[in-house]
C-alpha cells in the first residue's frame, strides 16, 4: 500500500475508501406483504394478547430455546417488566455495568431501587465477574449482565456468584439476537432475558421489546404487567396487578416474523465477517479487537468494538480518529463519551423516586476501565456494515491503514 498524505483522507476532500453504503433495516417485497395484509384486515391493535402477536411471541420463544416470551413497547420496558416481576422492592439494588445504554440503569431507578455501578473487563467491555461479589450486600437482589455489543457475557460465572447470594439474573440482550454462549441462545440462561426491537437493533420493527424465560411464575406476572394488570383466567375489567398497556402491534408482529427468518443467516455472516475483520485489524499497530474465548459461540456483533491507541497515529484524539474513519465510508464513531454514573441523572440524583436512599452518591464512583473505555480506547463499527462482503472488511481495515499514514507522515 502506497503512503497516504492528510490531503488523501477523505475528511480533507480525498476519495472514500468504501464509496457504497450498507443499508438497514433489510427488507423486500415479502415483508411489505405481510404488513399490508395486517393493514387491510382492519385488525391493527392486540387488545387480547393474540393473533400474530402471539405467534411471533411462540416463534421467538422457539428460537430462544425457552418456554415463554413477553413482548411489549420497547426494550427498556422490558428490562422492566422482567426486574418487578423478579420481586424487587423499592430501596433494593441491583447491580449492572455503567458502559451500557441508560435503559439498563434507569429501569433500576424506575422499579424505585438502586444501581449499583460495577466495572467492564477491559478485554470485552462485558461486566466482570470478579468484581461482583465485592458490590453485594444485604439489600443487593438481582444482576442484569449486559452482552455488550453482541458478545456473551462470562455467564457460568455470573450465575455461579448469583447462586451463592440467591440473587436473580436478568440478561441484558438488547444488542445479542441470536447470539450465543456455549450452544445456548443468550437471554435463556438467567432468569429472565430482555431484547429490544428498536431501529437499529440486528431484529427490528421500529420500536418494541420482548422477555423471554423458562419460568412460569415470571411469565405470568411479566404478562399481566404488560396487559393492564389482568391475569391468566380473568376477564376485561379486572386488574390484579400495578400493570399499563405495553402491549405492541399485530403491524409490528408481522414485521418481525419475516425478520426472523433472516436472523439466524444474517448473526452468522456478522460472526464470520466479525472474525474476519479481527485477523486484519490485529495486525495493525494500535488497533486491538475485543477478545473472544469467554464462551461465546455465536458473536452478534451488534457493534464491532476495537480498542484505539493514538500514540501510534501522532497522538491523534480519538473523536478525530472516528470522524476520519466515519468520512471514509465506515459506519463508525467513537461510542459513549462516558459512563453511565457521569450522566447528569446520576450525578444530580434526579430520580423523582421515594426511595432511594439519601446516602445514595453517585459523585465519587470510579470504574476505571468503563472510564478508560470511554475516554480513550473504543472505537465503535455499527451492525449494518458487519452484514458486508469479506472485500468491504478489507476495505474497513485499508481506511484505518490510509489515516495511520497519513497522520504520521
């Protein structure tokens, strides 16, 4: 490869490395099809929890390999859904990462209980088993591991230190469809496993969320929370428990049907690309992929996370970095610019809940590798490129190849 000068780089006015776009969602004639058909039937809403709902609900479930599934609006309710029916109290804490969207921790907030802020490991950004146990205390009654990016959480760990405390396991699953640890779908390991359906995410219909879980008890009260509180066996106007209606749309069901029939091939050719990518990146100075080996067997790459080191590029900053990298062609940016517990909510308690407790301080909590994460090393390729050609990897580790020389000529 020929040196490159700053004038090259596509950010100064030079030629795009990767000059095609990758589109998302995916979608054809089948998937128009079936929302019409839901249109034109006049049967739009799902006021009884049936219909395509509940197919979509049963297909889900099946290839989660679990016995039930709760959908519902999006997935920080969720999240939610699946923490109030586990039994928490208000002044409880939980404990969950602070890289991490804010639906993660403030769903804690919102059950009126307490976040309690536990570092990454700095090979997969995922939450660290070994700090666990070191944040448990009496009031401590659940965990919500996160699968960062697509990659699976240590979970044998996880459930081992969940045991032992007699704490619940709710997965954060929001970035991991289809994704896997050990041979089992990630989200059917703990207690309960929440997905979110949003824009972006590798299952999408615009918006929505669902709860997956072997327990029946669960499944039951995560079903009367998000249809107004009724129950299994009751009628219309009866409401058993503090539920609203989170309940998603037969549109939004036949949305998601034909996009779970590409799931599996398209989480595949993200792993495969994911593994690809990992080979040419190792091999240039300062960039370091994520690790793998912590048990998962199926990556979702939701985002392909690489750790930056701007001693090799001239001390370039690393915002700079990824607005260069992002003006090439890669679907890129430099991810969370801090954690979760530098957020204003956290950091100015503006909870609006009873029964946090005034002692409660959030000013001097320090994980230093979510902070190292943010501040320094991540650099973020989004999921849509990861659906590419082995050629578009090439070309993602040739643009980072033209600003390194660039930058250091």
């Amino acid at each position: 490869m020929s040196l490159q000068t700053k004038e090259q780089l596509a950010i100064n006015g030079g030629p795009k490395t990767i000059k095609k776009s990758f589109s998302w969602p995916i979608f054809d004639e089948s998937d128009i099809q079936a929302v019409q058909a839901v249109a034109q039937s006049g049967a739009w809403g799902n006021p009884d929890c049936k219909g395509l709902v509940a197919e979509f609900e049963k297909a889900y479930a099946a290839y989660c390999g679990t016995k039930y599934a709760i959908s519902c609006v999006n997935g920080s309710v969720a999240l939610r859904l699946a923490l109030i029916a586990c039994g928490v109290r208000p002044g409880d804490e939980v404990i969950v990462p602070p890289y991490t969207f804010i639906a993660s921790a403030s769903i804690i907030l919102e059950a009126n209980c307490v976040p309690v802020f536990v570092d990454i490991e700095p090979d997969t950004y995922n939450l660290d088993p070994s700090k666990i146990e070191a944040a448990i205390t009496p009031k401590t009654k659940a965990i919500i591991p996160v699968h960062f990016a697509g990659q699976a959480c240590d979970m044998d760990a996880i459930m081992a230190i969940a045991k032992k405390h007699g704490l619940r396991v709710i997965e954060d699953a929001a970035h991991a469809h289809g994704g896997e640890y050990k041979g089992k779908k990630l989200g059917s390991i703990g207690d309960a496993g929440s997905f979110s359906f949003q824009s972006s995410k590798n299952l999408t219909s615009g918006e929505g969320g669902i709860v997956v879980t072997n327990d029946e008890a669960l499944y039951d009260m995560m079903n009367s929370l998000r249809n107004v509180g009724r129950v299994k066996g009751g009628v219309w106007y009866e409401h058993h428990n503090l539920g609203c209606n989170y309940r998603i749309t037969q549109l939004q069901a036949a949305l998601l049907m034909k996009q779970l029939e590409r799931l599996e091939d398209q989480t595949r050719r993200r792993d495969e690309n994911g593994q690809y990518l990992n080979g040419l990146l190792s091999s240039i100075e300062g960039i370091e992929p994520l690790k793998r080996g912590k048990g998962e067997t199926l990556h979702t790459y939701h985002i392909y996370i690489f750790k930056y080191d701007k001693s090799k590029f001239n001390n370039l900053p690393k915002k700079e970095f990824a607005d260069m990298l992002a003006a090439e062609g890669v679907p890129s940016f430099m991810g969370y610019p801090e954690p979760l517990y530098k957020q204003p909510l956290f950091q100015k308690k503006n909870f609006l809940c009873y029964a946090i407790p005034e002692e409660v301080d959030y000013t001097h909590v320090s994980c230093p590798e979510s902070e190292k994460a943010c501040y320094e090393d991540a650099v973020w390729i989004m999921q849509h490129a990861m659906l590419g050609t082995k050629e578009d990897m090439d070309l993602i580790a040739a643009a980072i190849h033209k600003i390194q020389d660039a930058v250091n000529s």
